[in-house]
C-alpha cells in the first residue's frame, strides 16, 4: 500500500486561511499622499490577486467539501 493514501490531499483545519487570502488583496492606498479632511477611500482590491485567491479557495473546497459547506450554511 503506498504511503500517500494514509494522508489527505489537502486538508483545512481552520478557515483563517480564507481571510488571509482575501486580506492579501487588499489595496492600501500610498502613505505619503494626502486625502480630503474627512475623505474615507473604499475598499479596494488588486484585481489579479483577488481572482487568485478565488482560485485558491475553489481548490481548497473542492479538497474539503463538507468543511467549506459548513462555513456557507452558517451565513
């Protein structure tokens, strides 16, 4: 029997790595530009990498279905 069937393929204990993801593509605006008094800037994020991440998160869900559809039942 080889070795690599008695482990997981991909196995996600905690959900955490989701926001990870998606906090990585965050864009945050430039330190050294001034904004208006009062003026919030949206929340942005940096396209290529948001997509990434959805694709990084489809592979992680179809490797843990019930664990992904826990986390959608619950919303």
């Amino acid at each position: 029997m080889p070795l690599f069937l008695d482990y997981p393929a991909l196995e996600i204990k905690s959900l955490d790595m989701v926001k990870l993801l998606l906090a990585v593509s965050t864009y945050h605006h430039p330190d050294n530009i001034t904004l208006p008094r009062g003026y919030e800037p949206p929340h942005l994020a940096i396209s290529p990498m948001y997509w990434k991440a959805w694709l990084l998160m489809l592979i992680m869900a179809a490797y843990n279905p019930t664990k992904f559809g826990n986390l959608t039942s619950k919303t």
